[in-house]
C-alpha cells in the first residue's frame, strides 16, 4: 500500500507514537518510583519500631539486672557480715588461757587456789565462773579484791557468787584448804587474754 500523505502529516504522526511512548515510559518510572518510595518508608518505619522496640527491652534488662545484682549483692553483703559477726563473737569468747592462768596466779594472795575456771556469757561480754580454795574466810576474800583491782588488768568488774568454809572433808579428815569462794567476773575492755585482743594489746 503506498502512504501519499504529505511529509509533515508523516513526521507529525511519527512523533506523536514517539511522545505516546516517551508517556507511557515516564509513568512506569513514576509509579515504579512511588513503590519505591512506599517500600522504603515502610522499611524506614518498621527499622525504626523495631530499634525502639530493641531500645526499650534492653532498658528492661537492664533495669532488671541491675535491681537483680542488687538484691544479690544485699545478700552477699547480709551474709558476710553474718558470718563476720559470728566470727567475732566465737573470737571474742575465745580465753588464751596461758596467759590468764600466769596474770591470775601472780594476782592471787598467797595460800589460795585456783580449781575451777568456767567460761560464761555475761550481758556486757565473755567472763569467767572462778572458783578457789583458801585457808581461812578473809583469804577467801581477798581473792575478789585482788582479781577486781585494775593494775591487775584481767577483769573489770568480780563479784562474790558465795563462800563456803567447812574445817573438814566430806571423808571426815582435816581440810587443808577449808574455805570455798564461788566468783562471777567480767573481762576488763580491751584485755589480753582473749583471742581476738591479742594484736591490740601491745
């Protein structure tokens, strides 16, 4: 079939399916753009929940880790000084006895003796239950005053519990030490005789 339009009608219709194209293309860019655009934003808005979601549970964590440890930490802490507590309080009742005996001995007046030391929970601390033997009744006082004097540095405080004198033995034969004193005494503050005392004594 031969065309005989006139060459500008050939031209301008040749141009016209060029522009037609041209349209068409740019449309698909736009919409392919849009997509584009709608596929990011919606990535862009879920990223962002989901770092804010991340955000917010490790603020959860740790505030619980940090409420946890602290609990933890309380404890060990209770324990310790439970323990520390009861260390010192085993310690302080805790007699170096070598040395009490030697103090007391030379605090003793001449013509007693000592048979019996028990050791006591007093209000105020660790003590001691004494008990000795003596010739007569003034000896058998004279034990309290001389392990309550200070110089001696063993107790702070003796008191008499009872003294009993009796000028024979359950066996019937003469005593030679017929006098009994029961004391109660309570170790002076800071002494040398317990454990837990014996850097802070010299």
């Amino acid at each position: 079939m031969i065309n005989l339009m006139p060459p500008e009608i050939k031209k301008s219709y040749y141009y016209a399916e060029k522009n037609d194209k041209l349209i068409k293309l740019v449309l698909l860019l736009i919409i392919g753009l849009l997509g584009i655009g709608i596929i990011g934003t919606y990535g862009w808005v879920s990223l962002h929940r989901s770092i804010n979601s991340q955000k917010q549970n490790v603020a959860y964590l740790k505030t619980n880790l940090q409420k946890n440890n602290l609990v933890a930490t309380e404890n060990q802490v209770t324990t310790i000084s439970n323990d520390f507590s009861l260390v010192v309080k085993v310690l302080s009742q805790e007699v170096v006895f070598s040395k009490l005996l030697t103090q007391m001995a030379g605090a003793l007046p001449s013509g007693v003796n000592l048979t019996n030391l028990t050791i006591n929970n007093t209000t105020s601390g660790s003590g001691l239950d004494i008990t000795a033997e003596a010739l007569n009744y003034n000896l058998a006082t004279q034990v309290q005053v001389n392990l309550a004097d200070p110089v001696n540095g063993i107790f702070s405080k003796v008191d008499i519990v009872n003294i009993s004198c009796n000028s024979q033995t359950s066996s019937g034969t003469v005593a030679t030490y017929p006098c009994i004193v029961n004391l109660r005494a309570e170790f002076a503050k800071n002494n040398q005789f317990l454990f837990i005392n014996q850097g802070t004594s010299k």
